[in-house]
C-alpha cells in the first residue's frame, strides 16, 4: 500500500468491502460487548476526570447523576469498529475462504453476527486486549494493511484480513488458519442485531439498510415467539 489510510478512512474502505459481498448491513462504530478491563470511555475522555468534567460542566449534571454515567460508560465497554450480520450461504461462505471451515455451521445457523477490528498501526494491535476477550459474535475479524500483521500474529479466535491494494480493485487476503465460529449466546447475538439495527436507524442510513434492519427485527420477534 503506497499511502497509508487513517483509521477513519480504512474502516469505512473495510466496511464497504464486506457491503460489496453481501455481508451487510455493515455499520461502523456498534456496541458490541466487554473488554476484560471492565469496559471503556468514549474516545474523546482521555480518563474518568475528563470525562466527569465533561458531564458536570458542559452538560451540567449533578455530581452524583455524572458518577452514574461514568459507570454506564465503563458498563457498555466495546464498540467494534464495524459489524454486521450476513445470511450465511455457500456462495459468501467460499468468498470468503470459509465454507470448508464452517460447512457444519451452516446446516444449523441462518443469521450469523459478525465484527470487525480495524488496526492501522503496530502499537495500536499490540496494545489491544480485545484479543483474549470473551467473543461477542459468531465470527470475529481484524483488518489491517499489507504487512502490518504476520500471518501467524493473527490472534485465536479471529480471521485476519490483510488489505493488499486501497485503490481500484480492492484485494484482500484472508488469513483463516486461527478462525472459530463463536457459539455464543443467543440473548448475545439478539443484542447485538438490536444495536445494529438502532444504530441504523439512529444514523438515518440508506433506506435499504433501515428496511434491512426492519425485517431483520421481525425474523427475531418471530424466532423469539
């Protein structure tokens, strides 16, 4: 790759790369589940005085009611950089080097719930400690640029996708070896498409992704019948 993308810019490119795919609706920024540490701030509080600050004296809130959302924001812990569902086929499945690996998987589970972590630097991927994190969805993926990440670094648990090209054609090399498909459960898989279809709708999307999100709702509140 001959210019570096920001974070911004690459997990928009990554998310619609799984658009391009069918693996969609794919939204950037989705609550997701906890990080082993308990949970995060949102990325503008640097730390819990900044954001207690920011609570108190630009929202004026009540010493008390700021300590309150200081917890929630520690509670809500993950935000993945972009996630989705995707109504597993073999035609998505082989796209994406996975339907030898989860051919059985298939036969048992329609809608699967899948993240994807962006990394655009060394220290940014060395430092995470989503890695070790319990999953929060059935199929778990870090994107990075060529070369950013050997193949055998890619953690337990996640598929390794290595962006090769960012202009023309975008060409994308999956690393697999390491890939599980999450059983997680069911309340958690709900969540998580409840969040993407809020975020959805919240974000004032394209009106295919908001009737998208509306007829995935109904399939859950039949499922959930």
């Amino acid at each position: 790759m001959t210019q570096p993308l920001t974070h911004n810019q690459f997990e928009g490119w990554i998310g619609q790369w799984f658009l391009d795919r069918g693996w969609g609706p794919a939204l950037s920024e989705v609550q997701a589940g906890y990080v082993k540490d308990g949970g995060r701030l949102p990325r503008w509080a640097k730390n819990d005085s900044d954001y207690l600050d920011m609570m108190m004296n630009f929202y004026k809130m009540p010493e008390e009611r700021a300590r309150e959302e200081l917890q929630r924001a520690h509670d809500r812990g993950w935000i993945a950089d972009v996630a989705g569902v995707v109504w597993s086929n073999v035609t998505k499945m082989k796209d994406m080097g996975l339907y030898r690996i989860f051919k059985s998987e298939m036969m048992t589970y329609g809608q699967w719930t899948w993240l994807c972590e962006v990394k655009v630097t060394r220290a940014d991927f060395l430092q995470d400690d989503k890695w070790d994190a319990p999953p929060q969805a059935n199929l778990q993926f870090v994107a990075y640029p060529k070369g950013l990440i050997g193949p055998g670094e890619v953690p337990k648990g996640w598929i390794g996708l290595e962006a090769l090209t960012i202009t023309g054609q975008k060409r994308v090399k999956k690393h697999t070896k390491k890939a599980v498909f999450h059983q997680i459960a069911e309340k958690q898989r709900y969540q998580l498409i409840e969040n993407l279809m809020w975020a959805l709708w919240w974000r004032g999307s394209r009106l295919a992704e908001v009737e998208l999100a509306q007829k995935l709702w109904n399939e859950l509140q039949q499922e959930g019948a």
